[in-house]
C-alpha cells in the first residue's frame, strides 16, 4: 500500500494570508509590498527582505515581520526584536510592528529600543475563534499600522 502526502510552510502561509487581509483592509491609501529585496548595507550587497514593507505614494512609511510561533511563555523571541530593529533602522523608521498568531500569554504591545529609540510593537491575531473574531483581529491590526503609520 501507498500513500501520498504533502507538506505546507504554516509560516509562509501565514506570512501570505496576513499580507493578503492587510493589504485588502488599507487599500488604497497605503500601499502593502512583500517580501521586497532592502538593503542593510551602505554598498547594497547586503540586502534583508522584511515581509511587509508600507508605502503612502513613493514613501516607505512603516515595516512588519510576521511570525507564526511565540516562546512558550507567549513572549517575542529577540531574534526577532534584533530583526524588526534592523528593518527599522535600515528604513530610517522610528517603529515597526511583529505581528504574531495568537499564543495564551501575549507579549508586551510595544518596546522602545535603548540608543535608537526605536518603538517596536507586537500585535497577535488569534485563529482560534470564530471568523468574526478573525477578522476583527485583523481590522486592529490594519487600524494600529495605519495610525502608526
């Protein structure tokens, strides 16, 4: 006997997915772009790819990471911090957001960055719920990055 199978990414779905809700939801006023090459580099052999990039007519205006897992304890993991904050540092912005699946302890809504004064914000979307739960979660997370923005 056989059997077929397949594997699915869960964390370039997720990354998708909540590219596809986001850009729906602030459409037309700025504009969401995936995974697009910025350099980290003042000679751009290094470049990064952040997952979401927010653009207002030509300017870049905000930047987000999605992440499909959470620690434990439901706490951002600092690689993640560290990414988000060269992002932001790369892009000359003064925030950005991670936006994570839901976990049982959320992690801090926001931190500030010691030097930089980067404001680092997290924000969760629970797929546990109902779809109207979903999608509300999805609409805060729209309404945070468009006044953050």
């Amino acid at each position: 006997m056989t059997a077929q199978s397949f594997l699915v990414d869960m964390n370039k779905l997720f990354e998708r997915w909540i590219g596809d809700e986001i850009r729906t939801r602030l459409y037309p006023a700025i504009e969401v772009l995936e995974q697009v090459a910025v350099p980290l580099s003042v000679s751009p052999r290094v470049t990064m790819n952040p997952d979401l990039l927010f653009r207002r007519g030509a300017e870049i205006v905000f930047v987000a990471d999605v992440k499909y897992k959470l620690t434990g304890g439901g706490l951002a993991r600092t690689d993640d911090y560290y990414q988000l904050l060269a992002y932001t540092t790369a892009l000359r912005l003064p925030r950005g957001m991670l936006i994570y699946c839901r976990a049982d302890t959320a992690p801090s809504r926001v931190i500030t960055v010691v030097g930089g004064n980067q404001h680092l914000h997290t924000h969760p979307v629970d797929l546990g719920g109902a779809p109207e739960s979903v999608a509300k979660a999805l609409d805060m997370v729209a309404d945070s990055i468009r006044r953050l923005s």
